[in-house]
C-alpha cells in the first residue's frame, strides 16, 4: 500500500482516470478520500 500510495496517489493528479478489473472508473480525486479506510482493512 505504501509504494501504490505514493507512486500513484503521491504524483498524479486526482483528475486522473482510472479503470480497474473490477468496481466502476474512478478518479484518484473520488478514491483519495479512502486511503485511511484501506489501510485500516489492511490492504
């Protein structure tokens, strides 16, 4: 979690898109807001 959240979370901009294998397209700006809520379910 910690390399994901500072390679992606740390430079890019929350305008960024993304588009996972699962769940709906998100943006790093809808998702950033759930970093605590990860850490704390361990992921």
């Amino acid at each position: 979690m910690d390399d994901g959240e500072s390679r992606i979370f740390g430079e890019l901009p929350d305008e960024t898109w993304f588009y996972p294998g699962h769940g709906d397209d998100s943006t790093l700006g809808e998702q950033r807001a759930h970093l605590a809520e990860w850490r704390e379910r361990g992921w």
